[in-house]
C-alpha cells in the first residue's frame, strides 16, 4: 500500500512521527518542481521572443528586474545569453527536483519495508553464544569423523 499512497507503510508501522517528514518532504518537492517549471517556462518565452526578432513579442522585458534596462544589464547581445543561461539553469533545478522527489518515494518504500522486517527482531541485551566441541560424522555407515567447534546463539 506505501507503493500506491505515499506515507502509507509508516502508518502501517505505527511510525506516526515519520509522517510530517515524509510529507513535508514531497510538499518541498512538489513546491521546487512547480517553482522551477515555472521560473523555466518563463525564461524559455523571453528568450523565445527576444530571438525571434518579432516587435509585438516582448515578453523579456517583463522579466528585466525593476530600474534595469537592457543596456544597463550589457546589451542584446549580453541579455540574451543572459536570458538563455537562465532558462537552462532553472530547466537543470526543475529536472533535479523531479529526481529528488523520486528519491524520497523510493526512500519512504525501503523505509516502511525494512521497518515491516525489523517489527519482530529482538534487540534484548540477553543475547548469548555458547561454543562447544563436536563430534561430526559423515561418509557411508557414518565410517569417517572429525572433530569441530560448535557455535550456537541461544535467543
């Protein structure tokens, strides 16, 4: 079921604590890619229109920060590649922010699977081992013998 909703197998597990992280971690997720997406979108039209070398579409100039003009940020030819870097970095956060968040999905399953495996398994310092001689025996009619350590682990 943590395959299909997320957060489901820290429920599962009686891990309620885990929940605002595991959640809080895909609301980040999801507020970096839609921030990125759009921040890359927005730069790909303003880099679209200033090369397209249209008069009506002037889309970069809404994304010239307040008192700047686009001679005092270097020129065209400046702002373009300006434009174009931008475009490309936001791109490269908006992709690895889809790639963190498929990692934190992943992390959540191990999570809960690995937590599922260990509900049982007993951590009390009672634990004790005892080594022993042994006599073992093998071959036809049991004709051959030799002599070993014997270890066991007494739960």
């Amino acid at each position: 079921m943590g395959a299909i909703i997320p957060g489901y197998g820290q429920i599962y597990n009686r891990k309620y604590w885990k929940l605002p992280i595991v959640y809080g971690g895909f609301l980040g997720c999801a507020y970096a890619i839609s921030w990125n997406g759009t921040m890359y979108s927005d730069y790909k039209k303003a880099y679209r229109d200033i090369i397209d070398n249209d008069p009506t579409t002037n889309s970069f100039m809404d994304i010239l920060p307040e008192g700047y003009t686009i001679e005092s940020l270097g020129g065209m030819s400046q702002y373009t590649k300006t434009l174009q870097t931008k475009q490309n970095t936001y791109r490269r956060y908006r992709d690895l922010s889809i790639v963190i968040t498929v990692a934190l999905y992943a992390i959540t399953l191990v999570d809960a699977y690995v937590d599922a495996q260990l509900f049982d398994f007993d951590i009390s310092p009672d634990l004790t081992m005892h080594v022993t001689p042994a006599l073992l025996e093998y071959g036809t009619q049991n004709q051959n013998r030799a002599f070993a350590l014997q270890l066991t682990i007494d739960l």
